[in-house]
C-alpha cells in the first residue's frame, strides 16, 4: 500500500530516484574520504617506522667512548 503510493505519480518516483542518488554519492564521496585518510594515516605509519630505523641503527653504530667520537668526527670533518 505504502509502495504503492511512493511509486505511483511520476513526480514521487522523481522524488525518490532524486533522494537515492543523493544518498548513493553521498556514500561514494564519504567512501573515498575515509579510503584516502586510511592511506595517509598507512604511509604517515610507515615513515614513522623508517624513522625510527634510522634512528636507532643511528644510536647503535655511534661511537661509545669520547676519543672514538673525536676521531668519528675528524674523520667525517676531512671527508667534507
């Protein structure tokens, strides 16, 4: 009965084609929205971990006592 009514005159059948396709590409662009931030947030992720790589391969090959520092240094110092 209801059915009946929303599709019965040519206007309500506009109506509701109007609604759903306004609905559909409301849910595309939200779609796409959330797709693309996942993305970003997913590289923003894995920069973060190379980063931290670096950093710690960084701390771990540093020179531990101050004449190997000073010679670390030096030696970075003449290679410039």
């Amino acid at each position: 009965m209801m059915l009946g009514w929303i599709v019965g005159s040519p206007l309500n059948r506009l109506a509701v084609f109007v609604l759903v396709v306004g609905l559909l590409s409301i849910g595309a662009i939200q779609y796409i929205r959330w797709d693309e931030r996942d993305k970003v947030n997913q590289q923003r992720l894995e920069d973060q971990v190379e980063t931290r790589k670096r950093v710690d391969d960084a701390v771990r090959n540093s020179p531990d006592a101050v004449g190997d520092a000073l010679d670390f240094l030096l030696d970075r110092q003449s290679r410039d």
